[in-house]
C-alpha cells in the first residue's frame, strides 16, 4: 500500500496484476494494468504487470507512482493519468554453483 498527501491509496494488487487506486471517499478503480500477466507498458489497461509488489506513491496529487514488478526485475513508474513505463530493468539473481 502507498499514500497521497491526500489520502487516496494505490495497491499492488498483484494476483490480478493490476495497480487500484482507492480515493479517500472509498471510490475504487484501476489506475494500470490489463489484469493479464504479462508485462508491457501502456496508459491504463493498455499496461500490464507480472505480480506488481511494493508500491511506492509521491506526495503531491501529481506525483508518479512507482512500482516494482518483481518477478521480472523492474520498476515501473505509472503518472496519475495512468501511463505506465519501465524505468529501470535488473538482472535475475545467478543460479547457485553446484559446487556450493
């Protein structure tokens, strides 16, 4: 969960793969994500997630939301208009050596 200065919530709401966004009079709606697992980058339900995680959001009303999409090792930064785009790609941790 991630807050606003003006108290709406965003969610990670990662067995839908979707990122909602709850506004403090309880209004739910989607902010990003198709709701298919996959992962691309898009506005709205044009996007779409592997098992978004945490989820961070910026104070203001029109501070980005980042979110980490963990089983494919990126972080995604979704504007309040709902666009989504991938800002940084990590590399999955090695194999453990059989040797180990």
């Amino acid at each position: 969960l991630a807050c606003d200065a003006e108290g709406t919530l965003f969610v990670a709401d990662r067995a839908n793969h979707r990122i909602r966004k709850i506004t403090a009079k309880g209004h739910v709606s989607t902010l990003a994500g198709s709701g298919s697992l996959s992962v691309s980058d898009g506005k709205g339900q044009a996007a779409s997630f592997s098992w978004p995680h945490s989820i961070v959001a910026e104070p203001s009303p029109k501070g980005a939301v980042y979110v980490a999409d963990t089983f494919v090792f990126q972080i995604r930064k979704i504007s309040r208009d709902g666009v989504t785009r991938t800002i940084s790609i990590g590399a999955p941790p090695a194999a453990p050596s059989p040797l180990a």
